[in-house]
C-alpha cells in the first residue's frame, strides 16, 4: 500500500512537524512519503505531484492558514483518482468534525487529536479488515455512507513516539528550513481564544532524548530552531537544562522560545543575561492585552509588572531578542483600550510586535460564546472576526492600517532611529504615529502597490509635510543615516540632493584619507586611500551634534556633524564615523 502525507505550509521555509512524527511512528509497517508544498503553489502543480506520486492513501495536516487550498487539492484529487483514501488531520479538522465530513463527502477519514497511534492504526484496517469502528479518534463513513466518529484515543506516552528528526531525506535541507521542535505536549493555561487551552496537563519528552535529537540536528546543520512548547519556561528545571545545553552546544544555531514572561524567575534571568551568547536566543512573548477585565474574561493569568520586569531584564541584558504579540478584538477591548495596550507594550521597546487580529478557532471557548460579545467573524478559515458589539468592523480596519504601517516601519527595523525619534518628541503615543501614518498611507492608495526600500522613506517625508511635522530638517537627517545604514554596499540611489557638491566631497575625501585620525582612531584603523573612499564610502551632513544626540539625546544644532558611512568591499556591512563641520559650513547648512 503506498501512502503518501502531505502538508501545505505558509512558506518553503516552513517544514511539517507533523508529517514526520506519522511517517516515524509507522515506518515499521509502512514506508510512508512525505510531500511537503506552499499555498502559494497552484493547486493543478500540487495535484499533479501527488497524482505521478501514485499513492493508496493520501493523508493531508490540516491548519486554519491551509484549509481552504487543501480543499482544493482534495476534490481535484478525488475527481481524478476516485478509489483514493483521503485522510485529513491536525487541529482545523479535530474539532467539528461531523461538520467536515458532511461538508467534504471526498474525505472518507478524519483522524481526531494527537495523530500518531490513531493513523498506524488505520493504515492496519484500511490495508486487513476495515473494521474501522474499532480505530479510537478517527471520523468514517460506514457501509450505508453515515458518518461515524468514534471516541477519542487515550493520549500516548511521548517517550513511545519515536524522533521525527533522523530521516536522511530532511538532512540536506536543513540550513534552508526552519525547524520545529517540541519538548511538551499541552498548555497549563486556559485561553479561551486558544486551542491549547483544551487540552489539560503538560507532558515531557524524555529529557537525554531531547539533548540527542537536538545535537542531531545542529550537526545536521540546522540554522533555526523553533521551539512549538506552548510555554516553554512553565518547567523551570527542564527549561534551565535545555538552555544550558544550547549555550554550550549552539555552533552557531539560533533557537525561538514561546515564553510566558511574567512567571519566569529572576534567578533564570540572571542565568541567561550572564552565560547566554548573544543572539542565539529569541523569546515570543504573548501579552495580547494589559486589559485587567479583558484578561479576566478570557482566563487569562496574567501579571503585567511581572512580565515588564522580565522583558527589561531580558533587554538590557542585550543577548536575547523579543516578540511580543497583541490581539485585537478580545471582549470588552474597544479602539481606546487596544490604543492604551499598544502603547503599554510597546513601551517596552520590543525588537518585534507582532499585531494580530483574534480568530475565531473551532472548538475555543470564545467561539462558543461568540453571541454573548456580540461578534461576527469570517464563516471560512482564518475564522478572524469582522466586530464585536464594542469593536465595529469600522475600528477594525483602521488597527488594520496600523498593523501594516507598523511591519514596514518597526519590525523591519528599517527606520529604527527615525521611528524612535518621532515618537518620543513628535507624536502623543506610538499608536497615534502608527495610525495617522496608516490612514495617510491609505488614503494615497499605497497600499496598492509595493515598494523599494526608497520608497519608505519618501513616503514617510511625504507624510511629515503633509502634516507639517516640526523640526523636518532633523528627522531628514536621521532618515539619512537610517537609509545608509540599510545597505551593504554603497547606495547608487539617492533619494534626496546630496548638501555637498563634488568638489566639496573631493576635498573632504582627500583630508580624510591624508588625517583620518581626524575622524576618529576607528576610522583610521581603516587604513582607506581616497580612491577607497570614492569606491567605498558616502559623505553626507547632519545639522546638528549627531555624537551628542546618540549619547544625551540633546538636539544641539550649533554644531553639525560630517557623517561618512564606509562599506566593506565583501558587502559585510557598513560602519559610520562622525566627525564635527568646520563653523562656517555649520552655519551654513544650519540656515539653508
């Protein structure tokens, strides 16, 4: 019996955890292919694939971000090859089931929960006797065309499954792919708007096991590692082991956590800001709203001082990166109270905040209850919600704006020193640049068409004098310095007049490669000629102290800097050197 299981990820980069936890625990009754794809890829492409692959059954892992082109897939499949065994999983299919397949007569098998167990023990019936009333977890159609769905399987010890992790054929790919990989099954919390939240209890893999498959694949060659652990710290011991064994055998990996941050203990943070390598960690940190009742309604634990001291821990310690995540539309959180959440959680300075929009999930409490708030949602997978009766779908749209305007302009981390600036000392509140600029950005239509790095800033220019920003020549000179620092090589587009004409950068180039000590010892360092610098180098001015602003924050337009900005001829990346105008020059920048 031939038997293929496939998954359509959000991107190539993605791998299926899934499929390779069914082919490892079957593998020795069944020689099963995995057949991984995106859903980006035509659905004729895929079925094409799956169709020379010519299997007998045909299993596809099911999620809220793939259904509906799964389902594409499904029926052409089923069309084309009628005696195929169409097998859906995962956690979009678990839950309604007796919907699914009435609503799909092309699938004749659901496998309900934890998949492993349940789908050997199908593959057994499908290929002997097809008694399948006596498969636990699995949804069929009996002899007459019913649906069936039987009880739920008791759930596996973990140590049973074997390691999704050693087959030869993921080897090569692996400095390519992100990798997932979980140390537990289960959620101590209970989040209505999640699906963790249904299952109880937290399960461990063997902890020598973990170690082993961990090592595996950092030799193997893995670039990225995602922990799935629905809260990775809730095991303070184990979490502390884990760490301490990436630290000593990282090679080079990075590794993604999901913690919760107001339960980790300061001994652990003391631990990590000590003896972790910088940048080899990242934590994913869900706040998703500093609303007391908010959190209260959806039995959400949460102590949001707790989880302020750790994130500040964290990032002054400099070693660890953080993504915070929000969700918009939770109950009784209007426009003005998800305003106040971002702003409460974007104080924290975050490398990345991650603005989502709540989903309602099958099988979560809050879809259950989705009439007692008053919400409408999408009747199709993502299943996000439309409005709440606090929260009109008018709200929605412009936090919309914000989410889009807040991906190109911070989490880019394209215009950090520009961004920065305009909230401290030109906006009342980071939502309120974020949305202002999101509602001009629509309002000219940009959000039609796509952009060049360039573009981000002649837009954000555009939009500063639109509303006449203060203090404009300032902000250009900081976008100055942001766009230079966005290149590896230098720039051949320049999106505004350079304040020195050829000759004046000739002579400047010139003292430059004659005194570079004059720039600084760094720059010296440098050994660079003038033909160097005319191959390798931008000059450009800033009108004011640029070294005093980065040091006091104090704007000091008595003295302008000379900024040049030297790239690597190996493209690894450019370093700026200030150095102080001659006065006449200042003053003539500064009144021009």
């Amino acid at each position: 019996m031939n038997v293929v299981v496939s998954s359509l990820n959000a991107k190539y980069i993605h791998t299926c955890l899934a499929l390779r936890y069914l082919k490892a625990f079957c593998r020795d009754e069944f020689d099963i292919e995995m057949a991984e794809y995106t859903i980006k890829d035509p659905a004729m492409n895929i079925v094409s694939d799956l169709f020379r692959r010519d299997p007998d059954v045909l299993g596809f892992s099911c999620y809220i971000w793939n259904i509906e082109e799964t389902i594409r897939v499904v029926r052409m499949m089923k069309k084309i090859k009628p005696e195929l065994k169409i097998v859906l999983g995962g956690p979009e299919v678990s839950y309604d089931t007796g919907y699914w397949m009435n609503e799909l007569p092309e699938v004749d098998f659901i496998v309900m929960g934890e998949g492993e167990e349940t789908f050997l023990h199908l593959l057994r019936e499908i290929s002997g006797d097809r008694k399948y009333h006596f498969v636990f977890g699995v949804a069929y159609r009996n002899a007459d065309g019913e649906v069936c769905v039987n009880p739920g399987r008791p759930k596996l010890k973990l140590d049973d499954i074997p390691s999704p992790h050693r087959f030869e054929e993921d080897e090569a790919a692996l400095p390519n792919r992100v990798v997932y990989f979980e140390t537990s099954r289960g959620c101590p919390f209970s989040c209505q708007f999640c699906l963790s939240s249904i299952e109880v209890g937290v399960r461990y893999f063997d902890m020598e096991r973990t170690k082993a498959d961990l090592l595996h694949l950092i030799d193997s060659g893995a670039k990225l590692i995602k922990f799935v652990d629905r809260t990775f710290n809730i095991k303070r011991d184990y979490a502390m082991e884990i760490f301490q064994f990436l630290i000593d055998n990282h090679r080079g990996c990075v590794f993604q956590f999901e913690i919760t941050a107001d339960i980790m203990r300061p001994e652990v943070l003391d631990f990590l800001a000590e003896h972790a390598p910088p940048g080899i960690f990242r934590f994913e940190i869900g706040v998703q709203s500093t609303n007391d009742l908010t959190n209260e309604l959806v039995k959400r634990r949460q102590n949001f001082s707790k989880l302020t001291r750790t994130v500040m821990k964290v990032k002054e310690s400099g070693k660890i990166d953080q993504h915070l995540d929000l969700i918009a539309g939770l109950p009784e959180e209007d426009y003005d109270s998800f305003r106040q959440t971002f702003n409460d959680v974007f104080a924290l300075g975050p490398e990345e905040l991650q603005l989502g929009f709540l989903k309602m999930l099958r099988g979560t409490g809050l879809r259950h209850d989705a009439d007692k708030y008053g919400y409408v949602y999408m009747d199709q997978a993502p299943y996000e919600i439309l409005g709440n009766s606090i929260l009109p779908f008018s709200d929605l749209m412009r936090i919309k704006r914000v989410e889009d305007v807040l991906e190109k302009y911070w989490n880019s981390h394209r215009l950090d020193r520009t961004v920065r600036y305009l909230i401290d000392r030109q906006f009342d509140s980071a939502f309120d640049f974020f949305q202002l600029f999101g509602d001009y950005w629509e309002e000219r239509g940009w959000q039609k068409i796509g952009h060049q790095l360039e573009d981000l800033f002649e837009r954000l220019q555009s939009f500063l004098e639109r509303r006449g920003t203060p203090d404009r020549d300032v902000v250009l000179g900081l976008m100055k310095l942001d766009y230079f620092m966005n290149h590896r090589y230098k720039p051949r587009k320049i999106w505004w007049d350079f304040a020195h004409d050829k000759n004046a950068q000739s002579s400047y180039f010139r003292i430059m490669a004659e005194r570079p000590e004059q720039a600084s010892s760094g720059f010296a360092a440098l050994g660079m000629s003038e033909k160097d610098l005319y191959k390798h180098a931008v000059l450009e001015t800033i009108p004011f102290d640029l070294p005093r602003y980065e040091a006091e924050g104090t704007i000091d337009r008595s003295r302008s800097t000379l900024l040049v900005v030297v790239y690597a001829a190996d493209g690894s990346g450019p370093q700026y050197f200030t150095m102080p105008m001659p006065s006449r020059e200042a003053e003539s920048v500064v009144r021009n």
